[in-house]
C-alpha cells in the first residue's frame, strides 16, 4: 500500500480524553474539517457496545470518504465494513489479521523502537505509528518519549508510511514531519480541543502543507 493522503493526520478514539457523550459528533466534525483516517480504540466497552459504535463511525466516515480502522479486532472491523485493522505488539500477527482482512484490508501496526517498525514492515504492516515521540500520559507505560533520533532512523530504514505519536500538539507536528515522519497519530490534540473542528482542520492544514512550510 503506497501512503494515501488520508493517512496524514490520523485520529484515534479515545472517550476519557475528550467528550464522552459526543464522541460521534466530534469525530463528524473533525471529518469535516478533512481528517480522512480514524481509528476505534475504546478497549473498555462491550462487544455490543464496540459494534455500535462501529457502526456509527463507518457510517461517519463512509460520508466524508475516510477510512476507518478498528484497534485488534479485525473481527469488528469485518462486521462494520471497516477498511482495516490497528494491531499493538500484544495482538496476534500481521500475517493472521491479513488472512482476515484480505489484500484489501489496511494493516497498522502499533510500534515503539525503529527495531519495532522494521520488524512491522517485513510482517507485512502497511504503516505504523511511532511512539510516544513526546510525553503524553497515554503513552507512560512504554517508557521515556522517544524523541527525534529513533523517528529518524525509522523512516529512513522503512519504505512504509511512520507516523508520529504521542504529545502531538500542532506544533510537535511540524517537527515530526521535518524529521521525516509521513504524519501523526492525535488523540488529545483533537478531541479534547475546545473546538474540534478547527482543532482537527489545524492539522490537515499542517500536515498537508509543502515541505518549506513546516522549516
């Protein structure tokens, strides 16, 4: 998979960090605003819970022409016609989700050491995310912000889509692109803005400008 504009700001669920009851219409309004790319990952909800939401956000982002990724379930993503799945180092294989999902089917894979990214790339992943790059609560348990040496070193050593993640506010994300990364992963930077959409339109903004820009 060849890294799809879409692919530039990537916006992952997170309802304890934004507006738990308007998680929906959050993510309606930073479509809206361009993001093109969403992942579902509220791991604390039920089966039935996750479908329904699912269900909601394929249809959201099915109307803004987005993509729409399921974190380790592929099993989901196949019921609510998601177009794939976002693995982390403790779901099952790259090679088992692509029996799963097809060719067809987008893989991301979560990862935190360029050693992690190269090892994504020949599983088969078709981009990954890096981090945390800064410090950001959601990321602690993985250690100490990475910061801009293993980002380089990823992109450099891979041919697939790095994506930077973890205390992205938009201006880390002008760093992380002239450090090489394909775009970035927020979960906070946009759904606990107090204006989502304009939040969520600074990105693309950002993250879709020429090279020059971002100097």
């Amino acid at each position: 998979m060849t890294h799809p504009e879409a692919f530039s700001v990537y916006l992952i669920t997170d309802r304890k960090q934004g507006r738990a009851d308007a998680l929906v219409p959050d993510v309606a309004a930073a479509l809206a605003a361009g993001i093109r790319a969403v992942q579902l990952r509220e791991k604390d909800l039920s089966d039935r819970e996750l479908f329904a939401l699912g269900v909601a956000l394929r249809d959201c982002t099915r109307q803004a022409g987005a993509r729409l990724l399921i974190n380790d379930r592929a099993d989901l993503a196949l019921a609510v016609e998601a177009d794939g799945v976002h693995l982390t180092r403790t779901s099952y294989s790259v090679s088992a989700a692509r029996r799963l999902v097809g060719e067809s089917g987008i893989i991301g894979v979560s990862t935190h050491s360029a050693d992690e990214v190269r090892e994504a790339e020949a599983a088969g992943a078709d981009f990954v995310t890096l981090g945390p790059i800064y410090e950001t609560p959601s990321k602690r348990r993985y250690g100490r912000p990475l910061g801009m040496g293993p980002l380089r070193e990823a992109v450099q050593s891979v041919r697939i889509p790095v994506l930077a993640i973890g205390g992205i506010k938009l201006p880390e994300a002008a760093a992380v692109l002239r450090a090489g990364a394909a775009g970035v992963a927020v979960i906070s930077g946009i759904l606990a803005a107090p204006d989502v959409k304009a939040a969520a339109a600074g990105f693309v903004s950002r993250c879709t400008a020429a090279p020059s820009e971002n100097l």
